[in-house]
C-alpha cells in the first residue's frame, strides 16, 4: 500500500501542477 502511494502521488501532483500551469498560461495570453 505504500509503495503504491509513493508511485501514485507524484503523477497526481504532476498532473496538478501541469492543469494550474496550462490555466496560468492561458489566463495570461487573454489578458
């Protein structure tokens, strides 16, 4: 069970920091 967190974390944090990235940069070019 912990190895499975460890493994599924970090994607579910990088796929989190990729969405607010994408939301950032598209919010920029339309301002």
């Amino acid at each position: 069970l912990a190895n499975k967190r460890v493994s599924v974390t970090p994607l579910q944090l990088d796929m989190t920091d990729h969405s607010l990235i994408a939301e950032l940069k598209k919010w920029e070019i339309e301002t």
